[in-house]
C-alpha cells in the first residue's frame, strides 16, 4: 500500500517509517507537519495518509489536514493516531468523513499485523476506531441505555463493541471464530433491542447509528 | 483590577498583596498546563515509539520465532499500561482535552465518565489556563461530590466581560469546592437558590483573559 505520513515528534515518525517498510508498504512521503503533507500529496499520489492529531499547523493540525486532504483527494484514506482516545476528537473525525477512515492509539499500531490489518480496512473504505475507545463508550452508557445494553447477552455486547470498532460481518465474524451468517443474526437481535431501525448493510450507516446511539445521551444530558 | 476577595471582611485588603496572589495562582496553572504538555512530548512520545521499534523486533523475529513475539506481545502491553497511566497522571495536572479543546468538551468528557446525567451547556470560547483550569476542577469536585440519583444537574459556562461565569445547578450546594478553585484567582461565588435540596445553583465568576 502507499502511505503518506505526517508526524512531528521524529522519534516516532522515524520508527513508523520502519515499521511500515517492514510491513512491506510504500512510504511514498514522509512529513512533520500538516502543511508539508499537503504540499507533497500534490504531485505524489497515496493510498492512506497516516496523521497526527496534534501537530502543527497548531493547535490540532491533524483535523485541519485531513479536511483538505479529504477535499483534494477524496478517495485517499486518513488514519488519525493520537497519544489520546478521545470520543471528542471521534466525533470531529466522523464529521470529516464516514468511509475509509480511522483514529487508533499511538502504541496500538505497533506491530507488522495491527498496523497492516489497520491500514486495509481504512483502504476498504471502512471505520476504525481504537478498541481501546469502542469499549469505553459501550461501558459508558447512561440511564435507559445502560439498562438496554446491560440487557443484552455477553455475545451480543462483544458484538455491539466490535461493531462500535467499525468492523465489517466477516471482521466481527473472524474475531469471534463464528459464522458471518450468526454474526448477521446477533446484529439483526441487537438492532431491535436498542430500537434501531436502520439498513444493517450498509456498512458506515450501520457503524454511525451504534456510535449515534452509544453517544447521544451525552451530548442530551 | 479591583480585588474580590470575599473572605475577608472589611475594605483594608493590601491591593498589592492581593494582586500578586492571583498573579502566583496564574503561574500555578500555567505550570500545571506546561507540566502536562511536557508528558505529552516528552515520555510518552518515547515510550509510543518504544513500542513501535518492539514491533519491528517482532518482525524480525519472525518466522520461528513464537516465544520471543509472544514476549513482546507482552511487553508492548504493558508499555500500553504505563502510558495509560501516564495519561492518568496527566488529566490529574491539567487534562489534555480541556487545554486543546476547551471547557465544553472537557466537562462532557467528565460527565460521561461519572455516568452522570448532566447537561453542559458552553460555547467554544477560550478563557485562559487559570480560569479555565480552575472552573474545570471544581465543576469535577463539585459533580463527583452528588449522590448516585442525582437528577438533571445542569452546567453553563459563559463569559461576562473579563469574567467566565459558571452555573452548576440541580445539586446538592458545592459551595466549598467552587469557593476553593475560584478564590484563590479572585473569583466570587454565590448560592442563588438552596431549596429544595438537591436542587440548587451555585454560581462561580472567574476573572479571565
């Protein structure tokens, strides 16, 4: 895969660099500003673009630089990594884009498999979220949706949370070693239970309802 | 700048002395926010890539090498376990969201983590390290210090001139926690309404930048 990379702190962006050439994929450019990527991404053509949340151009040039990396090239994925799992920072993510789209921990990508497993998906225009986030909004839940959530079966609440993770049917599926078809099932049960009414197939919609709902409250009091 | 010192009683506050007070208390929370920064770019960019040159030792340890990747699977873990740590200590000096994004992300933030049904009512207006420092860790006193079945609590921050205003209400009254950050900046606070119980405001007005 190629991948563009922007990233202040040298010591980091030097080490991912490696990782990711270990990985096998084209760091076709490497930055330490939002600014700079922008500029190289002009005449360089890339996959993904992996980018800081905080970097300059200050205070959280990750965001200013992927809205216009989104508008120049909207096919190019955007992979946020960040010291901090925000569900703030989640929400102006999502307000940027809904498909091939991720935001993870710095120290959770640092292996050869997480990191390309990451980038694939964002590359099959799908949502990752930082497990580590996913699950603290499923425990999360207040008054009437603590209760609903609570209500539903251990099966059905690793499912919700690895649908809170973005993934697919067959990601879940291959997580949980079960069937894509008893994955349907379980997200089918899950659906009714919380009172969602949405088209369960496609894909984004499906991630942005369950974030919707595991959200909302907060944002309602 | 006029000082506002409620407790003390009488008008022969030493306007010097009270100014540099504030000024120190200023300096106090602009350490804090440093001190924090700091973390953030010093250790933990480290130890994250830390983890990283880990990964590419997995790698190269590879394919035969199942005992040794199962130990930096471990290792890696654990960096992950100080680093949350690290972020502990951190929301605990000056929390990241509240110097990055403000007041109103920060106490939602707050809110959800207390599972507390509480309504935070702000615009994306800045105030400043010490007022904004101040307002956040005394809402979170205040907010922590309600019972479990506490009701549709409210929060509103707003500016009034060169002072940020907060409201926290349908509480059981947090004078203390309010008068404690907001006093030592200038700051006033008042009890607008202490009946019934559970259901008061108290209101904190921070001098600010």
């Amino acid at each position: 895969m190629r991948v563009a990379l922007a990233e202040d702190g040298a010591l980091f962006r030097e080490g991912l660099l490696m990782l990711l050439r270990a990985a096998g994929h084209q760091v076709v450019c490497s930055a330490a500003d939002g600014d700079e990527l922008v500029a190289l991404l002009t005449t360089e053509p890339a996959d993904v673009a992996i980018l800081d949340i905080r970097m300059p151009p200050e205070p959280d040039g990750g965001l200013i630089t992927a809205e216009r990396l989104r508008a120049a090239h909207p096919d190019l994925g955007l992979l946020f990594l960040s010291h901090y799992a925000e569900s703030h920072y989640l929400m102006r993510i999502l307000e940027i884009g809904t498909e091939s789209i991720g935001y993870r921990l710095k120290e959770k990508v640092g292996s050869v498999e997480v990191l390309t497993d990451t980038l694939n998906r964002i590359g099959n225009g799908e949502i990752v979220i930082e497990p580590v986030l996913a699950k603290r909004l499923v425990e999360r839940t207040r008054g009437d949706k603590k209760d609903v959530v609570a209500a539903l079966s251990d099966r059905e609440q690793e499912v919700l949370r690895l649908m809170a993770e973005g993934r697919s049917n067959n990601g879940i599926a291959g997580q949980l070693y079960i069937t894509p078809k008893a994955v349907e099932k379980h997200i089918a049960n899950i659906f009714v239970k919380l009172g969602l009414h949405i088209d369960t197939a496609a894909h984004h919609r499906r991630v942005l309802a369950v974030l919707t709902y595991l959200r909302s409250q907060r944002d309602q009091g | 700048m006029v000082s506002r010192f409620p407790h003390r009683v009488g008008d022969d506050v030493d306007e010097p002395v009270a100014e540099a007070c504030r000024r120190k208390n200023q300096d106090h929370w602009r350490r804090r926010r440093l001190l924090q920064r700091q973390l953030h770019d010093g250790a933990a960019l480290r130890i994250s890539a830390l983890t990283l040159r880990l990964g590419l030792l997995e790698h190269r340890a590879a394919p035969d090498g199942h005992a040794v990747q199962g130990c930096i699977g471990e290792l890696q873990d654990e960096l992950h376990a100080v680093l949350e740590e690290l972020r502990d200590v951190a929301a605990k000096i000056y929390p990241p969201l509240l110097d990055e994004a403000g007041l109103g992300p920060a106490l939602r933030e707050v809110a959800a983590a207390l599972q507390a049904p509480v309504t935070v009512v702000a615009s994306e207006e800045r105030f400043g390290p010490a007022a904004e420092g101040a307002a956040y860790f005394a809402t979170m006193q205040c907010l922590a210090a309600q019972p479990a079945e506490a009701q549709s609590m409210k929060v509103v921050v707003r500016r009034e001139d060169d002072t940020l205003m907060l409201s926290v209400s349908g509480i059981a009254a947090c004078h203390a926690e309010l008068m404690d950050e907001a006093r030592p900046l200038g700051g006033t606070v008042e009890v607008i309404t202490e009946s019934p119980p559970g259901a008061s405001t108290v209101i904190a007005r921070i001098p600010c930048e």
